[in-house]
C-alpha cells in the first residue's frame, strides 16, 4: 500500500465510500426501484417469521 493508500484508511475508506455512493445513484437512477422492491417482499408466513426474528435478534444485540 503507497502512503497515499493509507491516508485514506484513518477514519474510514473514502474510495470504497466514494464508490459506493457512486453505485447506489446509479441503482436508483436507472432500476425500477417499485420492481426491486416487490421481489424483496417475503414470499410467504415462514419468511416473514425468518425475517422478524432476525430483526429481533439484531435489535437484541444493538446498543441503545
């Protein structure tokens, strides 16, 4: 990694965060987001339980 690399690793990667801020513009300007979000839905009452458990043991472990 040059000197330059590692300046950008202090507090955070600012070309993954560039990149990444990059990428999702470019998702909602040219996806059908309405579409997208559709596919995401659970498909059925066992997912939708996967999912709420899940959630509750994300919510369990965050902090505040």
């Amino acid at each position: 990694m040059s000197g330059k690399d590692k300046a950008l690793q202090g507090e955070g990667n600012y070309d993954a965060a560039r990149r990444y801020r990059k990428d999702v513009e470019g998702f909602v300007e040219h996806e059908d987001i309405e579409r997208a979000a559709k596919a995401a839905k659970p498909g059925n009452k066992q997912e939708v339980r996967e999912l709420a458990k899940a959630e509750e043991k994300g919510r369990s472990r965050a902090k505040g």
